[in-house]
C-alpha cells in the first residue's frame, strides 16, 4: 500500500504554473466547448480559482486532470448543453439500436488538425459537441458522460454516433439530418 505523505498534495503555485504551462491546451478546450472568447476567459478564471483554493485538496498526479474537470464542470453550467433542441427532442428516447462507433471512425475524427477539428466542433449543436468532447476527447464513459450532462445514457450514446458520423462526413448533409431530427420537437 502506497504512503501518502502531505508533500504529495498540490499547492496553490503549483496551480499557477499549471495554468501558465498549459494555457494553450485549457483554452482549445474551453473555446471548444464554449465557442465564446468571453466564456472560454471567464472559465479558465473560474477554474483557476476553484483550483488555488482546493490545491490542499488534489494530488499532485491528479492536478491536470481536476483541472480539466473543474472548467468542464464550468462550461456546463454556463452553455447548459442538456437544454439544447437536441436534447429535448431525445427525451423520451423509444427502444432502439444503436449504431455501433468503431474506434476507427473516432481515429479519423481525431487525426484532423486541431483548429480543423474545432472548426467542425463548433459547427454541432452544443449537446453534440459537449459529448464528443467528454467521450473522444476526454476519455469519460458514456455513464459518466450522461451523469456530467445531466442526460440520459441512451441519449448520450445517440448522440454520441451522431456527433462521430457529422465530423467524419459531410458538414452540410448531415445539417439537414440535423433540422429533420429537430423538427420533433
């Protein structure tokens, strides 16, 4: 069993210095989310702060990753993605098949150029969009995904295939699957 010593726990320095060495990547996300400039400063502020008070808290192998949590958790509650049209026309989700995403198809997404990739991201409603984030990018199950979002599991997984088939396809076809689907609600 591993000791856990006090000197294991992070500081409020080194927070700062987190920030200032990870800037660019923390704020591609928060953009990505948010796609605001405003928001995206408000959030890596926010998040900044929560974590200078909590650093006692973290350890330090566990730093980046609560960070990240932190302005995800942020951009949630600012965008609201699960009060998107999407969202509410998945709800009541009918038994269904899912169509299965192959971890090829998500390779192919991910393999475009970053500002590429973010361009299509913020092309999707922000539901899509939150959960490409949280599932490809990030790394969360689709449970995890759905509990942070607020939604349910089988709309996170439909929504989920509908991001991955948009950013691998054509933008402008799948725009129109998009407004049929919307026009449930």
């Amino acid at each position: 069993m591993k000791t856990i010593f006090i000197n294991d726990k992070c500081t409020a320095n080194e927070f700062r210095t987190l920030f200032a060495s990870s800037t660019e990547e923390l704020r591609w996300l928060c953009y990505t989310l948010t796609g605001n400039d405003e928001l995206t400063d408000n959030a890596l502020d926010a998040a900044l702060e929560q974590s200078v008070k909590g650093a006692g808290h973290v350890f330090r192998e566990w730093m980046l990753s609560w960070t990240r949590r932190i302005l995800i958790k942020y951009c949630i509650s600012v965008v609201r993605p699960s009060q998107s049209p999407l969202a509410r026309c998945a709800y009541p989700l009918f038994p269904m098949m899912f169509e299965t995403v192959r971890e090829s198809q998500v390779a192919e997404v991910l393999a475009q150029p970053s500002d590429i990739l973010q361009q299509k991201l913020l092309k999707l409603d922000d539901l899509s969009r939150f959960v490409f984030v949280l599932r490809a990018l990030e790394g969360y199950s689709r449970h995890d995904a759905a509990l942070l979002l607020n939604i349910d599991d089988r709309a996170c997984e439909w929504t989920f295939v509908w991001a991955v088939g948009t950013l691998g396809s054509d933008m402008q076809e799948q725009q129109r699957k998009f407004e049929q689907v919307l026009q449930c609600a």
